[in-house]
C-alpha cells in the first residue's frame, strides 16, 4: 500500500489504511529516491510514530520526514521476512538515512579456489567470490602468507597463478616451488585432479579448526617410522610437525578447543560507532574484522547490533556461520534473527549475551578493540567531515546556488584524433565519490571530432535517461494505484544533480547548458572548470568566476574534473587498445573472431603471437599448421609502426594524459 502528498504534513496515510501486520516501509523524496527503510512488528503503529509532534521527534528522525514526500510499504508474513526484505531494500537502495556501514580497513582473507580443477591458495581482498572458499579475514597479508609458507610443507597445494600454471604446465617444468617440494606440480602432472583435491581439502580441514587429529596423526607415523629405523622418513614427519604447530602458535588460544564462536562488540555515540569482530574457530581466534558505523536516525543499540549481524552474515558468499554468535548487545529482534541465521546455516543458532567466565573476559578484549578503533576512525575523519561541509557551502555560495549541492556530476571527454571517443560521467555524493554511479558513454562518429559537440551528445544522453526513468516511474505508479511498489534495481540516471560540472571553459559549459536547455530542465546549475589557471566558466559567461587557491570548493571542483578525466581517459584506452589489438591479427584468411580469441589467450598479446613459431601457433585449439604458417607470416610482413601500435595494450606504449585529451 501507499499514500503520497505534496507537502510533508499532508502525506501521512488516511486513518485505518495502514495494516497492524509485520511488513517493512520506506520513505521517498520527490525524486523516487528511497530515504529510510525500516520495518515493524505493527506497521500501523510504527508509521504512527513518525507523524506525532515533530517537537518530540529526534532532530534527525524529523529531519527525514521533512524530506520525505512520499511513503510505502509492503505487508509480509513475519518477522523473519520482514528482517529479510529489509536487508534486501537496504542494499539496494542504499538509502541515505539508514545506518551505514563500511569495513574501516580492506581486510586480506586467506581464500582457496575450490571452484578451480586444481583448486588454488591465494591472498584476496575485497568481496567474496562463489567458488571460494574463505578464511579469515587476518590483519596483515604477510601473516596470512608466513602462515601459508608453514602449511605448505604438509599441504603442497598449487599458489601460482593461471598464467604461471599455464607456462608451466605448456614447456614441462614446475615453478620453484615445484623443485622445493612446496608444490604437488599438478602443472606437469605429478599428481592428479583428485590427489591434488585432497591435499586441498587437507589444507581447508587444518584452517577450519580440525587440526588436532591429523597432528596425532603425523606423530603417529613418525613414532612408527622411527621404531622401523626409517629415519629420514620419521624426520621428515618431525618437521612437517614442527611447521603444523608453528602455524597454531599464530593464533592464541582463548576459549576451550571445541569452541566456535563469532564475537560482536559495539561501541559508539550519537553520531558515529564501532563494531569489532572476533572469530573463534577450535578455541583459538581465527581470524577479526571491524565495521565503522554512521548514524542517521537515533536508533538503539540493540536495533544497530541487528544491522551489524544482517551485514556481518547477509553479504557473504558460502558464509561460515558458527552455531554460537555472542553479542555485546542483544539485537532488538533476537528471535527473528536467530531465525534467520539459522536458516542461512541449516542449523540452529543461538545468539547471546556472555555473563561471565572466559567468554566474558574474551568479550570485553572485544569491546576494547572497538573502543580504538573508533579513537582512530575519529582522528582520521574529525577534519575531513567539517572540510566536506565547508566545500559544499563555498561552492553553494561561490555559484548561487539556492542549497549545497549533496549530488555534484562531473563530465570529460578523451579522444585521439576523433577516434574511440568516449565521454565519462563522475558522481560526488556529500562531497565522495560514489563509484557505483559513474558510467562511460561512446560518443557517436558525427560528434567525435568536436569537443563541444561531443559534450552536447553526452550529457543530452544522460539526461533524457533521466526524464524516461522519471516518467517510467509515474506511469507504474498510476498503473499500481494502491498496490504495494514492488522494489527495483536502483537506477541511478533517475536521480538527477544539483550541480553539473565540465572539464573546459565557456564553451564546454555552454554545450552542457544546451543540452539541458532542449530537454526543457532548469533546475540544474552548470559551470566548467578550466585547466590552465583553474578558473569557473558558467555557461555564456564572459568573465570567470575566480576562488581562492587555498578553497575547498576548489580542491573538491579539482578533484571532480580529475576523477572525471581519468575515468575518460581510461575508457578511452580500453576501447583503443581492443580495436587495435584485433585490427593486428584482421585480414589473415581462416582467422575468424573466435581463433583470434583462442590466440590472445593462449599467449596474452600481439608481441607474444609475432614471437611465437608456427608449431607453437598450431598448438593453439583450433589453429591448424596451414592456419599457423599464415598468421606467422602476416605478422612478420607488418611495419615497425603497426608493431608498436598493435602492442599498446601490452604496456610497451603508454600515451601521455595530455595526448589523449581533445
């Protein structure tokens, strides 16, 4: 169901047209763009509450409201669903009023490749893969490799690369680590799939946790090897022991050996917090994370320790979910989430309050680690959020504008000589960058040669994008009447600026004004920055607008048009380097697009194919002798020119920025 208004005290629901079933809301501004998502045991109840007397409201809770035109929401069956649909709003709107979380570092996760036929061990960071199996996360990459190092004495699993497995496995001879014995070398065959698979396994069974038997295990044979008087092999086992617990000794054993855990403590004040993680695998801490939170409504702590679980466990692939999570703080909704957990993990999961004894204790090292980490987020941000503010109300005074803009565009163009143009859009949203929106657009052969002319297309392009996701929206919104608006993929070009910068002067500014001007949108300020004395262009201006070097407006405005500019630029090269890479192999009879593929993958650039002799070429699936004598001599007949050319994408050549820059 839904109800909307113009004004933001007009907009609450009619009396008894909002359920008192679970389900979960959300609050629009004008734009469509999702403010807050929440959900409620009673829905009446809970929507309730934010239309009483805005002097009772939280500042912050009333400050959304104001914003707000519009809300809906969605009835579901329980709390569990309604946990759940929650979760799935929230990541996909990223709605600027819920909580957010960010990992206050990259954390390296120790991951192995199961996915693979010889599944690899390598260092990964970021976000998770399917396919991969995860361990961790550590604090320092040298810790997972010196912890790697150890291991592979006793698990000789495959770490290199599938380049390196590749050359390795087409010329017969393994890496070093092959030669060394820290390699099984399934590249030249020393062992099977299989084999190589239950080294692996092998390796994932020692890092779970289950470490104990296979070291009674090793003793074992060693005692054996010894009473046979084999003592090169009960040497061997000796070492490869000595490395097993060497490894163990990395990790402190805290809590009693059968004990898997995932501790979460939080810590925090009305605007930021901290959530530290320690995970506990065989009595011993396996691995930590931390999270920085910013509050944008007065939530408790309870219902933030439930948004750090839903963040902690929903994002996962192949999540490794412990049947006990023990919590500074108990989620508002601790049944629901026990709920859901368990399902995640196919098995129960108790989630608690530790009270006393040695969890207690390991609980409050926790809550300390917390405590710093939120001491360091704090000296690092306390000048950047004051510094954002202060560019956003420069720029909004420099460029009279009737608020600061929260959402500023940027826009470049790169080119060489007309060809391969390509435009970038840059988005800046409370003055970061917000990746996720950034887009490229192909600027069309009529305008490629023309700076202003391309500009013109690529902003026109953009927005009309936007009035056809604007009107798209209304036209579903009077076909669904009352019904509930069912959640879809977040469309950024939907979402439009409040400023709307170029990389140029007058010129380029007015291009982007015209733009704007034959779609009939006003509400949109342009200027363009230009390069050489970093001056303000606004659109038919004959005088530019000059800031102080030391403003932050200015430093914000450069780092936008550089973003923007290296963003051109790279697209440019991409679509460069791929037309000229394939223009080096056309025009060989026999050699479609798929041969031309199976080629570059097989040996990585056109340098490698030139090199490479006509046996090696016919190696290659697909390309025959015949096929093979022709592609070498094509490429043996081309210039020095169409060499250097053809390899740019190899690195040989690397443009100058100001070469690209039309």
């Amino acid at each position: 169901m839904r109800a909307s208004r113009t004004n933001m005290p007009d907009f609450r629901p009619e009396v008894g047209t909002v359920p008192e079933d679970p389900g979960v809301y959300r609050f629009l501004d004008k734009d469509r763009r999702v403010l807050y998502v929440g959900k409620a045991r009673n829905l009446r109840s809970r929507l309730n509450s934010y239309f009483a007397d805005p002097v009772g409201l939280h500042p912050r809770t009333a400050a959304m409201v104001a914003a707000a035109s519009d809300v809906d929401w969605t009835v579901v069956g329980t709390e569990v669903e309604a946990l759940q649909l929650e979760y799935t709003w929230i990541k996909e709107f990223e709605p600027r009023f819920n909580v957010k979380y960010t990992d206050d570092k990259s954390y390296p996760f120790l991951a192995i490749t199961t996915a693979e036929e010889f599944p690899r061990v390598t260092v990964m960071r970021g976000a998770k893969r399917k396919g991969v199996r995860y361990f961790g996360p550590y604090s320092h990459a040298w810790a997972i490799r010196e912890t790697v190092d150890q291991l592979l004495r006793v698990f000789p699993a495959r770490t290199c690369s599938k380049g390196v497995f590749r050359r390795a496995a087409a010329s017969g001879r393994p890496c070093l680590l092959g030669y060394i014995g820290k390699c099984s070398a399934p590249c030249v065959g020393r062992v099977t799939a299989e084999e190589h698979r239950e080294i692996v396994d092998g390796f994932c069974a020692f890092l779970a946790g289950d470490a104990e038997p296979l070291m009674k295990d090793i003793e074992e044979r060693m005692r054996t090897a010894a009473s046979d008087e084999d003592f090169e092999t009960a040497a061997r086992l000796r070492d490869d022991l000595f490395a097993l617990r060497k490894a163990l000794e990395r990790n402190a054993v805290v809590l009693p050996d059968r004990t898997r855990a995932d501790l979460l403590a939080m810590t925090g004040d009305e605007l930021q917090g901290a959530v530290q993680v320690f995970h506990v695998r065989g009595g011993r801490i396996t691995g930590q994370r931390g999270m920085i939170l910013e509050r944008s409504l007065n939530l408790s702590d309870e219902e933030l320790m439930e948004q750090a679980l839903l963040r902690l466990y929903g994002d996962a692939v192949d999540v490794d979910i412990p049947a006990e999570v023990l919590v500074s703080h108990l989620p508002s909704e601790q049944d629901a989430v026990a709920r859901w957990l368990g399902e995640r993990r196919a098995a129960n999961v108790e989630i608690r309050q530790p009270r006393r004894g040695a969890k207690r204790a390991l609980m409050e090292t926790v809550a300390k680690n917390a405590d710093q980490a939120l001491m360091l987020h704090k000296r690092k941000r306390v000048g950047d959020l004051t510094v954002r503010a202060k560019a956003l109300e420069e720029l909004q005074q420099a460029l009279d504008l009737p608020s600061a803009p929260l959402r500023v565009e940027g826009y470049d163009i790169s080119t060489l000589q007309g060809q391969d143009t390509v435009g970038s859009m840059v988005v800046f949203e409370d003055g970061l960058p917000r990746t996720s929106d950034y887009r490229r657009f192909t600027v069309s052969p009529e305008n490629a040669g023309s700076d202003t002319g391309a500009m013109t297309e690529v902003v026109g392009r953009r927005f009309r994008r936007y009035l056809s996701e604007r009107a798209e929206a209304s036209d579903v919104e009077l076909e669904l009447g009352d019904t509930p608006t069912a959640p879809t993929k977040r469309r950024s070009f939907s979402y439009p600026p409040q400023l709307l910068v170029v990389d140029g002067a007058a010129a380029q500014a007015s291009a982007a004004q015209q733009a704007l001007d034959d779609l009939g949108i006003d509400d949109i300020a342009v200027c363009g920055l230009a390069k050489r004395l970093e001056e303000i262009w606004l659109p038919g201006g004959s005088e530019p607008i000059i800031l102080s070097r030391s403003s932050e407006a200015l430093y914000l405005l450069q780092r936008l048009r550089d973003e923007a500019h290296r963003f051109a630029i790279a697209g440019h090269r991409k679509k460069r380097a791929a037309r000229t890479r394939a223009s080096a192999l056309d025009g060989i009879p026999g050699l479609g697009p798929a041969k031309r593929k199976a080629l570059l993958r097989r040996l990585g650039s056109v340098k490698r194919i030139r090199a490479a002799s006509a046996e090696e070429l016919s190696e290659v699936p697909g390309i025959g002798p015949v096929l093979a004598d022709a592609v070498a001599q094509h490429l043996q007949t081309k210039s020095d020119n169409s060499d250097r050319v053809a390899n740019v994408s190899t690195g040989e050549i690397t443009a100058d920025v100001g070469e690209l820059d039309d």
